[in-house]
C-alpha cells in the first residue's frame, strides 16, 4: 500500500507498476506510440466471414488475451453479448475485456465471471448488477477504472494491449469502412471505437447494414479492419437513445441549471468565441436552455461546444449560436443524424478529445465544462463512481480530463439526494481531484474553490447565493445528518486510474463478507 | 550485387537489407507498425512559433536526422525551400530527407547537397536539373525512389523514420487542425502529409492562412502536430495546378485514349459499379472524355474513381456517372474545390491509397487503372523514372501500386516519341513489373499480356488493331532504329524500391565520367 497526494491507499501492484497520483499534470512526460502488428491484405483477399464464430476462430482468439468493445450503443448494444455468447460457447477462458465503457445490457457478464471466462477487465464504469456483483467481490483481480481521456492515453502508449477489438459497426463495406451515421442502428460519433480499430492487433467489424464499397463517409478506414461480419442486429435505437435527452421539470435541477448558467455569464469566460462543454443529467442539460437565452441576449457566440453531444447543442449550432460541435459521442439520435448533416459537426476520437499524453487534447482548448457528481468533499475531490453505499454504479466518462484541463470546471448536482448529502467531509472514492473543481452549484447556491482567487470576484457580480464548499457540507449534513461510514472489507475490487496513469483511489469490497 | 527475379542488377547493401524483388507479392508479411514518440502538450501549452527558425530549434533538429515534406502544392511547393534555406543557414548538415515528391522548383536542392546539407533522398522521383545532377553523380549514397504506396509502407513500418515532418498547411488553427481546402494555397487532399504526421516523432505545420480553432474539416488533426508557424506564403495556386489539366487536341493523343476507351467498354469489368483511375497527361485525360461517352450511352455508372484526382472526374461524379471519388491528391483546382464541396468525394490517406502491405489498400478494390510510361519492354516491364538517355526524369508515383493491385492495369503511351521508341527490348529501368501490366495501348492498336489468357478474347470484340508486344516494338524500331546502348558508369546514383519494401532495379551513373 502507498498513501497518494490526496492521502488514499493504492495496493500493490499498482501503486509500483504505474505510480500514484501526485498532482494534475506531476506524471505528464514523453513516451513513444504503441506499435500493433499488421496482418496485409492482398487484392482479392476478402475480409468477410460467415460469423462471430469464424471472426473468433480466424483472429485466433485465445485464452489470456485481450478484447475491446465501443458503448456508443450503450443500453442498446447488442454486440458485447453476442460475442460473449460465442466465445464461451467456444470455451475461451481467461480473457481480459477493455470496453470503453459497460452497461446494464451486459449484466451477462456476472456469469462470464463467475465462469473464469472473464477475469479481467478495465472500463470507464460499471453499472447495476454488475458494478453491485463486482463490488461484493466475485473477482480476483480489481476492475481497472479509466476516464474515456485515460483509456485513450493507454491504448496509444500500449499499455492497454488489445489483441482483438470487435466493433459495432452501424453502416460497413465488404472491406472494412465503417461510420456510425447511416444504418439501422445509427449511433453517430463513433470516437471511442476509433482508437481501438487504430491500435488494436486485429479488428472485426460487426455490422448488420453492410453497404457497397466504398462506404463513406469513413469513421474507421479499412486499413485499420481485418474482418466484417454481417449479423441480423447490432444494436436496439431505442435501448442507443435511452434516458439521454430528457427535459428536466424538477424546480430543484431546473434552480440549479439557472444559478449554474448565472455563473457561466457572470465568468470573466463569458466572451464571444468561448466554449463549453455540458453532460446528460436533467441539470446539466438545463444548463443548456439558460445558456442559450444568455446567449441570445447578449449576443455572446461560442465557438465550438464538446464532448458528448446532445441535441440542446445541435439546436444551439443550427440557431447559429455555436459555430462547431467537436463530437466523440453521441447521447441521442438527433445528435447522431446532425454528424451525418451538419459540416461544422465533426466527429473526433478518444485521444483528440481528452488524453492526457496527447500532442494536445480538444479539452485543452475549453473554456467552461458542466459536470455531474455523485458526491464532492470539502476539499473539491469528486466522486461519480461509488454510491453512498460504497458499490460501484457509475463511471469515470471523460469527468477528472475535462475538469483538469478547462478554464472552469463547475459541478451540477443536488446538494441531497433523499436522504444522501452529495457534499460530504470526504468523498468514498475520488475519481476528481479537488485541484481540477472550480465551481460547485447547488440548489442551495455555489462554493468557488478557494484555489482559484481569480474566480472570487466573480461572486461579487453573482445574483446567486455564494457560500463555502464547508457550508454546503454543513446545510446537507444539516438535511440528512452525517452518513455512516461505509462497511467495507479488505479486498480491493477496483482501482481508479487517473487520466495519467497514475492511481487515484481504490474501492474496497462491500456487502456480507466485508469487516468493516 | 545480386540479379532479382527480372535479372537486375541489385547492389549492396540495398540487396542484402531489404531484399530483392521476387514476384508481386513475394514479400508481404506480417510486421508492427512504427512506433513514433509523442511529446505531450498540458492545457496552456501553446504550439504557436514565431518562424521556421523558432521550430528548427524547438523540434532539436540536428545533423544526420530525416525530415520529410508533402508534395501537394507540386510546381507551387514554397515549403520545402524555405524550410532548408532556413536549415542551411543555421548550418545543419547531414540530413536525410523524405519528400513524397520532388519538383523542379526544389532545384536549390543541388546546391545542399554539394555543399552536404542533405546528404541522402528519398523519393518518387526526380525532375529536371536536379534528376539530372543526381545521375550525373552529385551525391554519394543512391536515391532511393520509392513508390506512394511504397513510401507510405516504409513510414508505417519505420523503415523510413521521419525526425521531423515540415507540413504545409493552406488553413490550420493555433492547436494544428489542418486542412487542404481552404485557404489561400488549397490543394485540396492531403493523403501524403496525413501519413507524414501519423508517425513522424514531431510534426511543424507551416501555414500562411491561421484560422480560429477549431479549423475543420480536419485532414491532419491536432493530436498529431506539435508546432504551427505562419509565414507569409506556403504556395503559388498557379504552380500548385501547372499543366495538369490540359485537354489534348494533339490527334495522337486522342487516338491512343479512343482506343484505351473501346479496351475499357470491350473488357468484362466495365460493368454497373465498376472503379477506375486515371492519370493526369493528355492521353489520360482524354480517356476520361471517350469514357464517359461510353458511360452514358451504355448507361454503366461506376461505383468509385481513385487516385490523384482530375476535374474530369469531378464532373463525372457531378453528372451522377461516378458514385464516389477516393482521392489521395488533387492534379487541379477543382478537384481541391470539390473535396470541399462534395460529401462523395472523400479524401483518403496515402497508406490506404496504396500501401502493399495495409491492412488493404483502395487500389486492391480498383478494376481499371490507366497509367503512363516512358518505357515499355516485351516482358512488359515498365519505366516512368529514366529517360531515353538513362537519366532520371521521372516519378514512380503509385505506378507499380495500382498496376499490381487493380483487375486490369492499361498502359496508355505514344508507341514513339520523336525519334525515341516507347517499346522496346528492355526498358533502362524497371519500376513496374510486367506481371502487373495487362494491356498497352498505343497508337498503332493495343497489346495485351499473354500472361492473362482471361483477356484474350477481349481481342475479338475490339474494334482496334490488336497486336503483339513483340510487334508494337518492332514496329517502334521500324520508325526509330534499335536505340543505342546507353553508356552508364559504375556508381549507382538510385536505387529503385519496390512496394513491398524489396529492390526491383539500380539507376547508374551518366555523363562525363561514365564509361560504358
């Protein structure tokens, strides 16, 4: 065990391997690009097989290897079971799995796990069943949490190896062009997959709208494809645009999105050209429709808003009050039909959007991000992993990257949430650091990190309750009394990874087994 | 020295590092791709120089390093020059460098290499004053002319390790998006550059139109530059189209492109969704004309053009008869016009233009490619490299890529030229192999490969006079005489790589001091 610079213990091996975190930008040196092997094709070679089957038997698929899956389906995604499906029926064990992120669809991976076929795996988060089954221990080895920037960073560096990276694939040619645009399972952005097809040994394409050669436009080239299988669905519309876009009511998200926008355009950021970045939550995507009127106002244009797009940002660009969309996923599906109409929507990759060890991240280039959170300290650390339970529900996303590299970074979230305080005298898991949090905006106001005097004025000019993050704490500890510690075990059932590499936090186990 | 398998002479150490050419696809293997070194930017970091100077000193470039420039402004390239003036200044010595091409506007070169500025090439090719300086014996390690798919392979696979890449950028922003289509030098694709900047360790984009960011659409993205310098001018638009575009009035011409027409119409690939590629000289570029004719009458559309693109095929696209365009580079300013304009028209990189050994290039989905020669021999066998004097003149372009890749690979070329016969005994240098040409088409009729019986009876239907190689050179000789030996010396000034990586023929030494 090694304590880090935000005092949380880091188990061996992993405090040795990677190092543990030591502040934002303390593990930021030059490395070289990994270098995945090539398998040419000569003309008249084909790339499409028959199934799942023959894809896993000709990518030579075997036990201790690793294999890699997009969630631009998310709840919809049919294509992480299916080859699940194949590969236990085949009797491949062992295999470690470095999805870019899990969803509630693949809580077939609890009996995978159970199984041995399944012994490893890193993803942006873990939900339901799976994240409650993973956090009562039911693996050896602790999940390995990275931020969407961080899992960037370790595929390009190689520290995350995947021998074979099957990708859902909404439009494909017979020889490996494939957008996420056109087909019967449209998800737009296809930017996380991206990086897989690049530094991926071997890449099958899965796909159940295949169309003639050459499919354009072209998200991932057939360079980087080894084998298209066609398949009846790959993914439910329904299930890929679920719970993203909803128009919030709630008085309280409603309250906290307009202190929110008020600190938007009482920030000395508030200028024409700037750039924003916002989530998916009923607040945040509140945040959106307050902006906008501000906006329009006082005729402040943006020039380009980020991230994982939803429709509210579509609207604003088609108004004409962003110039451009940069685009590594899509939340809804009129984002996605945007990418295929829209010019100035452009889609970019994982590390173009947020690693770290990047030549230079589009994060790096924003101005103001909204973010979520499940809890925040007193020191500003944020959790958005752990629930006040200890067991792992959420994910990492793209949260500790845009928070450290924006101009201002501002949490959304309820001060409680029933009877649970989100700001707390010390969050369960930090996947932010304190130094990376601006702002947080509740319902009951906004604390401004002391750490950014250069944003103190700004409460002078705001029309908006101002307080200390402690006297947040204190009105929520007020609310819902101080929480009980979390009764954890011994075991680490998961390591959060800092969007260097390095280690910020682990989760212990919880449930039965657990001592204390 | 070792003979290859067309019994040229490849010396060392040419023949023992790489190999010598052995067939087609002798040599395409398994490999890892190149793995450059990334130096990370942090948030704040700005790529922005204030000259070229400022970006030599930062990129540390230092005697015996390879640098590498794109030759998409062609006649127009200002880059390249200003870019040595600058490193000669500062008395850098030693280099090596890696342009995807040369023109003779990069004459200055001589001067740097007698005085051991550079002291090593590759390239496509040489033109004018310095081809001729170089196989008169200026320097003293060979050329190595590489092909575009070939060059491409040798980046990917690091066997060409490009220290730092000067990219001329029409439009780009501070962070380094860049684009090929706006601006005040557009020269539309940027499929050379793009490989250039994938894996060079660093990457200066050098730009005379600095746009907000961020600048879309993005050719060479952010992720993979580290510095932008802006300068005056990059380019002159009217050396970037110089005599690309002429239509030909000259009767030879047409009558060679009528005939490569009716081969096209007569063959079983000109069928609903054929692909095709021509090229950019008179003969070519007529073909496109009595082509389209054919198309519309016979209503056969094609599915895609490829290759450097021509407003010819711009306007078949226009016109609905081409579906698609998959264009590496832009021989003219409406093709850099219409990659802006177009969605079906979609630029592509150089790896999967061409690359032998990619995962699978465009060309393996081409039918029909009509190239050029300065050379044919009846082994079939092709130069574009040397001229009748032994001196190199020329480009191998992607020549020996599409011709060993597309269904049927047409030679289009005047049988004599003045008192220089095009057919011959055997050609002064191999670039293309004749088990790659099916068919040449000259004025005088068309002869096709025996070594594709599938296309013989094609012969049936044309209405051309069909002959044999052996015929069409006789012919030749009857018009010319059998052309005297050229007297070579012994140093060999080029040497001539084949696309898989292999050595296919060795350039001699002319002039003064040959001896035979």
């Amino acid at each position: 065990m090694t304590r880090n610079a935000l005092n949380r213990e880091i188990p061996e091996p992993y405090s040795s391997s990677c190092g543990v975190y030591e502040g934002q930008f303390a593990h930021i040196n030059d490395y070289h690009r990994a270098a995945p092997g090539v398998h040419p094709r000569k003309p008249g070679d084909s790339k499409l097989l028959d199934s799942i089957h023959e894809a896993i038997v000709r990518t030579g698929l075997k036990d201790g290897m690793t294999i890699s899956f997009h969630h631009h389906f998310r709840e919809g995604d049919r294509v992480m079971n299916l080859v699940m499906e194949e590969i236990d029926r085949m009797g491949i064990k062992n295999l470690s799995i470095a999805p870019s992120s899990i969803a509630n669809v693949h809580e077939p991976l609890i009996d995978y796990i159970k199984r041995g076929v399944v012994t490893s795996i890193t993803s942006s988060g873990l939900r339901d069943k799976l994240g409650a089954a993973i956090s009562h221990g039911i693996m050896d080895e602790p999940v390995i949490i990275r931020s969407h920037g961080g899992r960037a960073r370790a595929i390009v560096s190689g520290e995350i190896h995947i021998d074979v990276a099957f990708i859902g694939a909404p439009s494909c040619d017979e020889y490996g062009n494939i957008n996420g645009t056109e087909g019967k399972a449209t998800c737009g952005s296809l930017g996380y997959a991206k990086i897989d097809a690049k530094y991926a040994d071997q890449v099958v394409a899965i796909t159940d709208s295949l169309v003639p050669y050459p499919n354009t436009p072209i998200s991932i080239p057939q360079t980087d494809v080894d084998y298209v299988v066609q398949v009846d669905s790959i993914g439910d519309p329904a299930g890929i645009a679920k719970g993203a876009t909803r128009l919030t009511k709630n008085p309280k998200e409603l309250l906290i999105a307009e202190y929110a926008a008020k600190v938007i355009t009482a920030s000395k950021y508030f200028r024409p050209g700037f750039s924003f970045q916002t989530g998916t939550g009923g607040a945040s995507l509140a945040v959106s429709r307050y902006l906008r009127q501000a906006m329009k106002e006082r005729d402040v244009h943006a020039s380009f808003a980020l991230g994982g797009i939803t429709n509210s940002m579509v609207e604003m660009m088609e108004e004409g009050l962003v110039d451009k969309i940069l685009d590594v996923q899509d939340f809804d599906h009129p984002s996605a039909l945007s990418l295929a109409r829209n010019p100035q929507h452009y889609e970019i990759d994982a590390e173009m959007y947020a690693s770290a060890l990047s030549k230079g991240a589009a994060i790096n280039q924003l101005d103001i991000a909204i973010l979520s959170a499940l809890e925040v300290d007193t020191d500003f650390n944020v959790n958005v992993l752990t629930g006040s339970d200890g067991v792992i529900r959420g994910a990492s996303g793209g949260h500790c990257d845009t928070a450290a590299a924006c101009k201002m970074s501002m949490i959304v979230a309820p001060l409680v949430r029933g009877r649970i305080p989100t700001v707390v005298d010390r969050v369960n898991t930090v996947v932010t650091p304190g130094d990376s949090v601006d702002v947080v905006v509740t319902e009951y106001g906004v604390a401004i990190n002391p750490a950014r005097p250069d944003l103190q004025d700004m409460a002078k000019r705001l029309d908006v309750p101002c307080l200390t993050i402690q006297e947040l704490r204190d009105k929520a500890y007020s609310i819902t009394g101080r929480p009980d510690p979390i009764r954890y075990g011994d075991k680490v059932v998961a390591v959060v990874e800092y969007r260097d590499g390095s280690f910020i936090d682990a989760v212990r186990q919880v449930g039965e087994s657990a001592t204390c």
